[in-house]
C-alpha cells in the first residue's frame, strides 16, 4: 500500500479544486483548478465540465485508488426518471426562497424544526428551495423522481450515473451533507420524509445516507472524463464543504473553524447534537460520526472585494489602509449585509454604512470599517456557538479572506482570543482525500505531517463590537 495516492475535490460555489496527496504521508504531490460558472443557479453540467478541466490541470488521476468529493453543502439538483436534470441547480445562495423557508416555519414552529432535524430553515437550505419549486414551478416539481445534492451528483456522474442502464441508478450521500437538507436528522441518522413531502407536496427519492468510511461505487470515466480518470478507482461517500474542511484540519471538539470565503461561517467539531430553536446555529452532522453546529453569514470576501473597488485599489492597499486607520474607524460602522444575510437570517437585508461625519468618512476608516463589519457578524456567530453549550479552545482562520494581512490583525480584537492561521492549503479537497484514505484502506488515517500555523493575538476591542451590535440591531 506504500506509495498509493488518493485524490479530493472541492466542487465549490466558486471553482473545483483537485488534490492528489501520498496515502500513507498525506504529502501533496499535485493539484488543479477550474473556474465555475457565476450566479446563484448553474446546470449541473458546468461542474463536470469544470472537473475535467481541474483534473487535466492536476495530471489525471489514471494513477490514484480512491477519490473523494467534497461540495458546496443545501445546494438543489432535481432529477427525473431517467437520472436527467430537470432545471438548474439553484445554489446554496439563492435567496428567492426565503419566504418559502419563512413560511415552512410558520407551519410547525421554529423549535419543532429544530427538534427535528437539528436546524431552523432558511433561504440556503434544501428543504426551502423545494417548496419554492413546489409553489412557483410545479410542472417541474411533477417531473422531479428524486433530488441530491451537488457532491452527491458529481461523484455520481465520476461512477456513470445517468449516462447508461448499466451505471448507479441513484446518487449516495453522507450525514454530514444530509443534515444540511432540512430533511434528515442527526440525532437520529434517519430521513424525515414527512418534512420532505411537507416541503415538496410529494415525496421524491433521496440519496442512501453512507457511513463515513464507506466507498459507495468505482469511477466509469465518460465524457470529458476519458483519459482523466481510470475506470475501477474506488469512490468514497464524499461529503459537504464545511465537513470537508474539518476533516482535512484534523479537527477535534473544542477547534471552531472559522472560514471566511463566499460566505463566513464559524463551525465546530462537537460530541453532542446541538438543537437551536433560534435558527443561528444549525445542527450540523460532520464527516466522521461526530456533530459540526455551525453558524453561516452570506457576506465574507465580497465585502472586502466591494469595498476595494469603490476605493479603487487591491486587497494589498486595502489591508494598508484599513491597519493605518484606528479601531472603531473613527465611528463609522459598516453592517455588510450585501447580499441580504443568513445569520441573522435577513435574507432581502442591504449593506448600510452608519456613522459618517465630516472628518470620519475617509479611505482608511471604510476599509477598516469593511473588515471590522465582516469580522463582527462572524464575532456573533462564534457567540452564538457558545450560547449553544459548544466549547471554543482554538480557533483557526482559514478560506480567502485569511490571507488577508488586516483580517489575520483585527480577528483577534474582535474575537476576543488568539486565532491560529494554518498554512494555505485547500482544505475542502485536503479533507476529501483523507476521507478517501481512510475508506480506501479501511482504517482511520493519521497523516504525519503536522499543519503549521501561526498564531494572531492583540488587546480585544469590546467597544467596536458594541457598536455594530447597536447599529445591527
């Protein structure tokens, strides 16, 4: 077994990642990447596509044993009977059903749904965007013979589904994906088909929930995938991007994770389900048989992106002038709720910028005003996590915005401890290689080479996070 190589991909919102990593050191021996399309819906097709594209960047994988797929978590992908896409998949960031998921509270009550599946729905969720297609598209919902997930259809496809009688008939999936549906429990590892059906008015076939460690089916390369991918190698169950990325962290209870990306989330590797009536903490399932609360806010990089636009600069000059300007921006408060906002769930929110004066409103205090709202509202999300009984030891900052000289600074004052930034890796994709290591060789895989990390602290800065919480309010 020495010397066998695995393979993760990330088919995240933004692009898909390839790594190929060492079974037995974890060492990265190659990798690649391909953008996706952008938007809040895309065709399914656009992933695979871009997968090939990753997978010749990254020199094919005719050479590995098992692969791993890690996704974008609640994203919706309808099927008929044939295993053909119905309509394109609506992304986990397409608000338009976030009245549907105001009204399917309504209908049991936000702590029923808690009970029952370990989240409150919202906009992002499955469970929502079904009813939507059920009120809004019903000849499509009449069409639909069963629905999955992103990484649940791309590791179907990379096994042949669709493509022939011969191939899987329906797609698999794991717990932790499956928890973000608003339509399986984690507390008790079963489907609540009866929400499904609440949701959808009919009930379509879901994916088998696999255990983590499980290969779920071999690779039949089609399409843009010959000569990228042998026949034969072994797929794991995969799992969401959020589970993903605690596995390739190695985290263990007490490590919140907090991921600053196309969306901010601060998530949590717990022993315990967590049930929170409130809605700010979904009750996550992780890839390993643990539980992964999490806290998602919409607005993360692109607050930063925006702003270093209006301003006219790069991210470089950006963290420049938002470190030259003093905490608390002179007063101004940027509450950054861009694209509406998920946690606190606003879902047809707009950004505002308070506070401004005469003397205040200058290029260094907006970009600190920029980062300092950004990292507030994921401040409120670690918050939340606690007031959920979950432990917080260590925190790590990882996703695009860590790279972020003025991120990895202010993070500390704001979260009010010290925050390890590991060392850049891809981590959804890290962690569905481990993920494929271990279902692969049948046993738990400890990957000798240690993550490095350098540690951020500084004074906390109480007073800032008093005024956003005053102006969000």
């Amino acid at each position: 077994m020495s010397g066998s190589l695995v393979a993760g991909v990330d088919t995240s919102t933004q692009s898909c990642k390839v790594v190929v990593r060492d079974v037995t050191t974890g060492a990265l021996l190659r990798e690649g990447r391909a953008p996706h399309p952008n938007g809040t819906e895309v065709d399914p097709q656009a992933w695979f596509d871009a997968l090939a594209v990753a997978l010749k960047n990254a020199g094919g994988l005719n050479d590995v044993s098992a692969i791993g797929v890690g996704g974008q978590q609640h994203g919706m992908v309808l099927l008929d009977d044939d295993g053909a896409v119905v309509r394109d998949a609506l992304l986990w960031n397409d608000n338009r059903s976030g009245p549907s998921a105001a009204t399917l509270v309504d209908e049991l009550g936000a702590q029923v749904w808690a009970d029952a599946v370990g989240s409150v729905p919202v906009a992002s969720f499955t469970v929502a965007k079904l009813r939507w297609v059920a009120d809004h598209e019903p000849a499509i919902a009449n069409r639909t013979a069963s629905v999955c997930l992103p990484h649940d259809w791309l590791t179907w496809r990379l096994a042949g589904g669709g493509q022939s009688s011969s191939t899987p008939t329906a797609p698999s999936t794991d717990r932790g994906d499956a928890s973000g549906t608003g339509y399986w429990s984690p507390s008790t590892g079963l489907y609540r088909t009866d929400l499904l059906e609440l949701a959808f008015r009919r009930t379509p076939s879901v994916p088998e929930v696999m255990g983590p460690d499980a290969i779920v089916g071999e690779t039949r390369a089609t399409g843009a995938l010959r000569g990228l991918v042998a026949d034969g190698i072994s797929l794991s169950a995969g799992t969401g991007d959020n589970m993903a990325a605690a596995l390739g962290l190695d985290a263990r209870p007490g490590d919140v994770i907090v991921s600053i990306g196309t969306s901010g989330t601060a998530f949590a590797v717990s022993d315990t389900a967590t049930a929170d009536g409130t809605g700010a903490v979904a009750g996550f399932a992780d890839a390993t048989g643990r539980f992964l609360p999490l806290v998602c806010t919409l607005n993360a990089v692109r607050v930063l992106s925006s702003t270093a636009t209006l301003l006219g600069v790069d991210f470089a000059e950006l963290d420049r002038l938002a470190l030259s300007a003093d905490p608390g921006a002179g007063g101004l408060v940027l509450v950054p709720y861009f694209e509406g906002e998920r946690t606190p769930n606003r879902p047809d929110a707009s950004g505002s910028l308070i506070g401004m004066t005469t003397t205040n409103l200058t290029r260094a205090n907006l970009a600190r005003a920029a980062v300092e709202g950004m990292l507030c509202g994921l401040a409120d999300a670690i918050d939340a996590l606690v007031a959920c009984d979950v432990g917080v030891e260590r925190i790590f900052l990882i996703g695009g915005g860590s790279k972020s000289e003025a991120v990895r600074r202010i993070a500390p004052l704001l979260f009010e401890r010290p925050v390890l930034v590991p060392s850049t890796s891809e981590y959804v994709a890290d962690g569905a290689a481990r993920q494929a290591a271990a279902a692969w060789t049948g046993q738990p895989v400890v990957w000798p080479e240690a993550i490095n990390s350098e540690e951020f602290s500084g004074v906390a800065t109480p007073a800032v996070r008093a005024a956003y919480a005053e102006v969000r309010g």
